[in-house]
C-alpha cells in the first residue's frame, strides 16, 4: 500500500511539475521580448513593468516606438495571454509633429547620459546631424542619432524640424565640411567667425562670390568659407570605400588628447577616433567599442589583417571588448588611448601594446548591421 501511495505521489509531483513548467507569464514574455527587440539600453528605450489587478495585467511604462509596444501586444497575445492592458507610454507620440525632428545646430553639442550638465558624457553630434527627438523637457532632449544611440543634450544645441521641413533639408542643395576643421566668417576673408567648423558638419548652400561659398547653419547663421574645404554632399556621397582616407584622417588626429565620449576631429576616445575616420568615408560605424566589435566580417589573426580593419582590445577572460583601433600596415595600427598614437601588434616590437580578442572587417560589410553608408541612410 506504501509502495502504491508513493507511485501515486511521484505521479502528482510530475505533473503539476509539468503544468508549471509549461506555463507562460507576462513578465517571462517581456523578458525575452526585451532581449530580442531591445536588448541594450544604448539604443532601445524599454521601460515596461507590470501589475496585476483584479485578474488583469497592466504594462505601464515607457518604450521608444509605437512599434515596440504594438509588439508587446502581438508577443503576448501570441502566447496565450488575452487578460491584458497595454498602458505603455510611447515617447515618440508625446512630441509636438514640429518638434518629432532636429538638426544640431552647433559645430559640435555634446551629448549626455542624462538630461544634466554633471552627467557622464555618452557622445558628441557635429552641426547638420539629424537626429530624432523622443522626450523634451524645458531644457533637455533625449534624441536618438543616426548611429541608432540614445543620449540627452541640451534643447539649446538644436534647431527642431517637422518630418516635412527635414524633408525640405535632404532636398535642398548641402556642403559638407572636408577639412579637419574651419570656420564660417562673416564676409569673404574676413575674420569675424559665425561658426567655427570641424569634419563632417553640413550646411546648405545659398550662393557662391568668387572662391567663396555663401552657406547657411542649420538655425539660419548666414557666412563664408573657402570652396577648397567643402564638398557637395551629393557627390560626397558617391564615395566608395577609401582604406587611404580612412587612414589619413586618422593619422590627421596623432597626438591629439582623449575625451570620454569624444567623437569629432578636435578631441575622441578609441571608438570616436573609429567613427570620425570612417564618416570622412561617408560610413557611419556604431558608437561604441563593444557595439562595433559586434559589425563586421570576423577574423582573429592580425597577419591577416588589412589596411582599415578594425581591432578590438580588452579582458581575454571574459570576452569584454574595451578598447578599439584601426589596422595600418605591418603590424601597426592607431588609436586613441591617453592620446591618438601608432603601436603595434607584433609582440616582439618595441612599441607592442595590447593583443587583440577580435578583428572586423567593414570594407564589404558596408550595409550589413551596424554599418551603413550616409548615401543609404534615410535620415540625410
């Protein structure tokens, strides 16, 4: 009888085991939905908790995109469960439609982790990058740039634009800044400055006198600068993969000092000197070391290595990319770690530094995730 009791026993314990272990909640949905539509917070705003309340479970929170809570629903219904709420906030639906779009408006603005001027600096925007504001406070946007990375900045750095005017932007006739930096004066050859200028900033065309260029900053500053240090950004675009020029706007910067966050041509850190680089090539790269070293076509031999690889540095333990630079020639590459410099990978030379955990290749991986062409890019 002890025997029979037992059996019967073990068999409950097995199957409400079973139930259990087949059952779905809401929060186990979430959860894997989190990490397969957002699974960094670098580029995903997902803010989603749940409450049960009187056999029905509310999401309330805030997400980026009416995409995401649109499949938060899709994802729940899918698996079963009908008794919910969706309550999320989508911050892309709380803007005005003037105020849905930017253009940053400064040579270069500086953007931040949160809405403060004592916080961690996340990343720097150069003058005539658009971006998409999400959130907007008195005096601080969180914005996402065209690298896809989430960051707050000052409301004073940017110009705000409807979807339409940022369509009359794409559609007027830009330059596009070619010159480690500039200026924009206020007559030709004068030196009152209305701007100053770095690499990359794009401004709009509105006449020509001579050797001049008469352009306009995203908020309307009117100035000169030399046809010499500008290009159309129409055919700037057109370039194709340049390993050289990469090179050279790279070796531009030697010597040049590390900021934590820097991504223009006057100061980087290691994966801002990677993405400055590489936009002088019409290629915008991901912001991040670690988010870079996800791109690309992988290899691990440094022998194998060309001209503009990317090499990425850090704890051999655990895998954890810290550290990026650029592959030149024989052995050598350059980055910014203290300061823009040349070492090499070649453990014998007298200027070794660091061993690699990955290489990516961009050159034919352009298009790819992560990396994509200004020319192909919807918000320019």
């Amino acid at each position: 009888m002890k025997s029979i009791l037992k059996i019967i026993s073990l068999f409950a314990i097995i199957c409400f085991s079973s139930i259990n272990i087949g059952a779905v909640t809401a929060d186990d949905v979430l959860s894997a939905l989190k990490q397969r539509v957002a699974p960094d917070k670098r580029t995903a705003i997902w803010d989603v908790q749940t409450i049960s309340q009187n056999g029905i479970v509310n999401i309330i929170g805030k997400v980026g995109t009416q995409s995401q809570k649109d499949e938060i629903s899709k994802e729940l219904t899918a698996n079963g469960i009908t008794n919910f709420a969706n309550n999320l906030i989508v911050l892309e639906n709380t803007l005005p439609e003037n105020n849905r779009w930017a253009l940053v408006k400064l040579a270069i603005a500086t953007l931040r982790c949160e809405g403060s001027h004592s916080a961690e600096v996340a990343t720097q925007a150069i003058m005539g990058t658009p971006v998409k504001v999400v959130e907007q406070d008195d005096d601080w946007c969180r914005i996402v740039t065209p690298d896809d990375y989430i960051s707050y900045v000052p409301a004073s750095s940017l110009i705000f634009r409807s979807a339409e005017q940022m369509d009359q932007w794409r559609a007027a006739k830009r330059y596009i800044v070619t010159v480690y930096g500039s200026r924009l004066v206020v007559e030709p050859n004068s030196d009152e400055t209305v701007t100053d200028l770095v690499l990359g900033c794009i401004l709009e065309y509105k006449g020509t006198s001579g050797k001049w260029l008469k352009l306009s900053t995203p908020d309307g500053r009117l100035g000169y600068i030399e046809k010499s240090e500008v290009q159309d950004l129409d055919i700037w675009k057109q370039q194709t993969f340049d390993a050289s020029k990469i090179e050279k706007t790279a070796k531009r910067m030697l010597g040049s000092g590390y900021l934590w966050g820097g991504t223009t041509t006057k100061v980087t850190d290691c994966s801002g000197l990677a993405k400055v680089s590489y936009f002088s090539n019409g290629i915008i790269l991901q912001r991040d070391a670690s988010q870079q070293a996800l791109t690309g076509k992988k290899f691990n031999d440094w022998h194998e290595a060309q001209l503009g690889d990317l090499l990425f540095f850090g704890n051999s333990t655990t895998g954890r990319v810290t550290h990026v630079g650029i592959y030149l020639r024989d052995g050598k590459y350059i980055h910014c770690s203290g300061q823009v410099k040349i070492n090499s990978l070649d453990p014998d030379a007298p200027d070794y530094l660091y061993s690699t955990l990955s290489i990516s290749r961009i050159n034919g991986e352009i298009g790819t995730k992560g990396i994509t062409s200004v020319a192909n890019h919807p918000w320019y």
